[in-house]
C-alpha cells in the first residue's frame, strides 16, 4: 500500500468516526425533547413582577412610614392595600385614579387608613374616616366616566350588569352578527341555516320582549360536539341581531314568527342617522325612538338633541365609520351647536 492509500483511508474512518458521534448527540437530543419536551430550568421559586419591580414603598412595613408623592405607582397601591390588610377590588385601569385619591387625601393629613377599595355598581368605593366624604365623592364620580378595561373616557353600561366602558370596550363586549348568503357569522364563528336544526326565542320580559334567540344545531352534523356546545344563545344586545331576525329564513321549527314580524321593518334614526330603529329603539345608539314621537315640538327637539349629543360624548360617529354596520341616512341632520356642546360638557 502506498502513503496515498493510508491517508485517504484514515481520512474516511475519521469522518465516518465524526458521522456516528454526530447521529449519537442527536439522537440523544431528539430523545431528551420528544420524553421530556423542551428542556428548560425549573423555576418554583420565580420572581413575581412585584418583586422585580422597583417602586417607592417596596421595603415600607408600617403604615405611618407609607410615602405619597408623585412618584408612587401600582405597586405601591399594592402596598398601600396590604399595609391595610385588605384587597384591591378595582380594576388596573382604575387604579391612576386611586392614585390621584390618595395624593390629594394625602394633602389633607390623611392617615392613610382605607377599609375597603372597590367598584360597586360602576363606582369607586373608597371607605375612610368621614371628614374626607367630599373629596372622595369627586373621585367616585370621576371613576364613572373612566373605561374599566383601558382606562380612557367610558360611560357606565348595563350589560348583565353595570360596569364602565369606552365605546369599543362596550362594542367587543355587545358581540356581532353578519348575515352571510347561506347563514351568518356571530362573534366570529360561521354558521350555516343547513346546520341549524331548531330556533327559539327565549326570556320573555314583561314587555313582551325576548331577550335572545337561541339556535340548536344539527347532532349529526357534529358529532364530536358536546350537548351544551350545540346551542348558541344571541343576546337582542348584539349587533347585527335586529337584521339577522330581519333575514332569518321563513319556516324554521320552533319560531314565533309574530315577533320576527316585527323585525320586518327596519327605520332610520333620528340621533345617530343610522339605519338600525326596530320595534321603536334604535340598535346603533340604543335610544328608545318612542320619544321622536311625541307630539310636542319642543319634546321631541329636546329628545333629538340630548341623544345627539351623549352619542358625540361616547364616540359613536367615530366607531360607526371605523367598522360600520348599518347604513347610514344621507340626510341625517345635526340639530346641535357649538354652544350646545359647551353647555352639555
Ligand atoms: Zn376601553
Ligand atoms: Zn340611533
């Protein structure tokens, strides 16, 4: 053999060599994943986002040592309410509000004891010593124009309950419907009439309204399905409810079509513009339209400029036309002036 021969033969067994410890390190790697999943330090003892976070009264243990200044932040609420031994029961979005509280408490020699901080019925509730009722009392009426989820400016809602909401938080939670050609989209899902087995309306208040349709779908179409995922329940809030019901196809099982006759008809409103008045309230801006009716001029005036004037308030116009979902009535006018708006705010 000759020198080439050696060297090119040794070449191949170390890179056959090289071959073989490579497979061996991956296949042990591919073995420790797949029994193991990732394989990542265990971390019982991890730092909460208070811990790590750097705030004024972090190593605060008495209440009287508390600080108050400018600099203070959620954290040091945090505090505030453990020092007190009692919990938030406010939405995050709220607390810069409690913050601003307390400063100005702070201002009038409060000791800083607080019993209970919470939302009730849409409104702050701070409860300490009396002498500071007036103070807080601005505050509570503050919080009610203060998006419990974002925090910019909300109104108070009723939606199974009171909360306060800005207009989009108030529009995610209300949930949409669109109608498709073969069915419709509610809150993104699409169902199809083909799928819809019974529909019935349901929650009779004592107006005679119903509060929600309920639609059961097809077993056989979904047999994976549970029994309490086969019905979808919309609420008469939803957007896009009073054109669904508009729509619904003639002849389903289980409907009153008296009622939906009533859904047949659909008119513009005379405070947002919007094509969306059913059955005398209007599903856009929520108003009862009964009081467009009335035969007194001035009542009526007053009724269109007041409604128009709490939809410029909650932003309605602009969230229509960023998304809109009725159409809107081109000669729709604006009865309020500059001056109406200063005196409203
Ligand atoms: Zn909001
Ligand atoms: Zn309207």
């Amino acid at each position: 053999m000759t020198p080439l021969y050696i060297l090119t033969g040794g070449f191949l067994v170390l890179v056959a060599a090289l071959y073989l410890i490579f497979r061996r390190i991956r296949s042990v790697d591919n073995y420790r994943y797949q029994d193991y999943g990732p394989v990542t330090d265990p971390m019982p003892d991890a730092p909460t986002d208070e811990e790590v976070a750097d705030y004024t009264n972090k190593y605060c243990t008495r209440l009287e040592d508390f600080v108050i200044d400018e600099s203070i932040n959620d954290y040091d609420l945090q505090k505030l309410a453990v020092l007190n031994g009692i919990k938030l029961q406010i939405s995050r979005a709220w607390y810069p509000l409690v913050l601003d509280l307390i400063r100005e408490l702070d201002q009038l020699g409060w000791d800083r004891k607080v019993s209970c901080i919470k939302e009730k019925y849409a409104s702050l509730r701070f409860y300490t010593a009396h002498q500071y009722n007036e103070v807080i009392e601005k505050y509570t009426e503050r919080s009610e124009k203060v998006c419990e989820t974002c925090g910019e400016k909300g109104m108070i809602r009723y939606h199974g309950w009171e909360y306060v909401a800005c207009r989009k938080h108030y529009l995610q939670a209300r949930g949409l419907v669109t109608l498709l050609p073969e069915g419709f989209t509610y809150n993104g899902k699409t169902f199809f009439w083909s799928q819809v087995a019974v529909m019935n309306f349901g929650d009779k208040n004592h107006m005679g309204t119903y509060r929600h349709l309920e639609i059961h779908l097809e077993k056989k179409q979904f047999p994976k399905l549970q029994p309490s995922d086969l019905s979808v329940r919309i609420y008469n809030s939803v957007v896009g409810y009073g054109a669904l019901l508009h729509h619904l196809p003639l002849h389903m099982p289980g409907l009153d079509y008296d009622w939906i006759d009533q859904f047949r008809r659909v008119s513009y409103c005379d405070i947002c513009g919007y094509e969306a008045v059913y059955r005398n309230s209007c599903e856009c801006c929520e108003n009862d339209t009964r009081c467009l009716l009335d035969p007194d001029e001035n009542h009526r005036h007053r009724a269109i400029l007041y409604g128009q004037l709490e939809w410029l308030t909650d932003e309605g116009e602009y969230y229509e036309s960023l998304q809109p979902h009725y159409r809107k009535n081109p000669d729709h006018k604006i009865i309020y002036t500059q001056q109406d708006i200063d005196d409203w705010e």
